[in-house]
C-alpha cells in the first residue's frame, strides 16, 4: 500500500516506512509533485497534524499520513509546544531555540518536560485516525551531546535520567522517543486492520 507523507523529508520517510508493516510505501510530497504552501496555524499538535494530512488528501485522495512534534515543559504551562521550532523567533535555529529555553526555566524548581508527536492518517476512504506517542523526562541546566537534534542537548529521558537524548546513540534515541511510539502505536493498528 502507498500512503503519501505531508513531508518533502525524505529521511523521515525511509525512517518511518521502517517502523510500519511490510509492504507499506511511503511516498514524499516532492516525489507526487505537491508544492503548495501549507499553513500550520492549529494551537495543537493533533490540529496541525490534520490540517497536513486533510489538505494532500484533498488534492490526491489517497491515504495520507502527517506527524506534528513538539516538546512540552510543564513549569512553562506546556510552552514551547506547537511553537517548538520557532521558538525563538523569526529565523529560529536550534541553538537560538535552546538558549531561549534555558533562560526561561532558570531557576525553576520543576524542570519535568515531554516530547509528544501526533500522526494523523486518512485512509483511502476519507476516515481520520489519529495516534499519539510521548517520552517523559526533564530538563538539564548543562546542554550536553551531540547526537540529534532540535532540544535533544537539554532533555533526559526517563528511561535514561543520566544522559540528554543528544548522548544517546539514534538506535537507542529510536527505541523511546515521541516519533517512535505513536509510529509503533500505528504499526500495531495497522496489523489489526489487515
Ligand atoms: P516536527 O513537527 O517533527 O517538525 O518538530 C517540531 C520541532 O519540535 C522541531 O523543530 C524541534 O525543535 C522539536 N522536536 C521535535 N522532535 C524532537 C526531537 O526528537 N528532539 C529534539 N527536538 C525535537
């Protein structure tokens, strides 16, 4: 089956075909020639996932599959959130974002945070279907490692409270991480429905 992904990342795709049944294929928005501007302006991750996924299903109605990522931070009533990547503004770069992050929980007493990633798929038949993953931790003063990405150099897993996401390897990262559950809770959706 071919699901078209709301994404022109390519990496993202290969990653995430790996983590759904065999047989499944993804195919990127460049790879089907979609280029139109979308809007991301939900203040949810589940919104903006839909909002991804129900404007390619307009234009090609075939299953569709987008993701919506942030990190939530509970002493800041859940910012930076749906905000995550622009975080600190216009041009917002990792380090930029990080810096922000680390001004604003100085001092703080809880530093407890979560990633969370929404995927919402519409299958051939227009019905929405919705799957969440999280990975609870909390935040470090000291940004360490090198490893992956965005906040990854602030935030400690629960199941590694000693290390930040950026010291572990990505085959350990992909074990727990957001992106990986809700992916696993799709892939074991997937398998009931066949
Ligand atoms: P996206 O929805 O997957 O593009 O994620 C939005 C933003 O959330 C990213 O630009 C990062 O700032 C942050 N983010 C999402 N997932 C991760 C992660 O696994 N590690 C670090 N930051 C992340």
């Amino acid at each position: 089956m071919k699901i078209i992904l709301a994404s022109n990342n390519a990496h993202k795709a290969r990653e995430i075909e790996q983590l759904l049944p065999q047989g499944v294929q993804i195919v990127t928005l460049r790879e089907v020639g979609f280029n139109k501007p979308i809007i991301e302006d939900a203040t949810t991750f589940e919104g903006n996932a839909l909002i991804k996924a129900r404007t390619v299903f307009a234009e090609y109605h075939q299953p569709c599959l987008a993701d919506d990522s942030g990190l939530e931070v509970n002493c800041l009533n859940g910012a930076p959130g749906v905000y995550s990547a622009r975080y600190s503004g216009e041009g917002a770069t990792d380090e930029t974002n990080n810096n922000k992050l680390l001004e604003n929980i100085k001092g703080k007493a809880d530093l407890s945070a979560c990633f969370r990633t929404v995927l919402a798929y519409i299958d051939a038949d227009g019905k929405e279907h919705l799957f969440e993953g999280k990975v609870n931790g909390n935040l470090t003063l000291s940004p360490r490692g090198s490893e992956g990405f965005g906040y990854d150099p602030l935030f400690c897993p629960v199941e590694f409270p000693n290390k930040t996401f950026a010291e572990l390897s990505l085959a350990e990262k992909n074990k727990i991480s957001h992106r990986a559950r809700a992916l696993m809770a799709m892939n074991a959706w997937m398998k009931t429905e066949s």
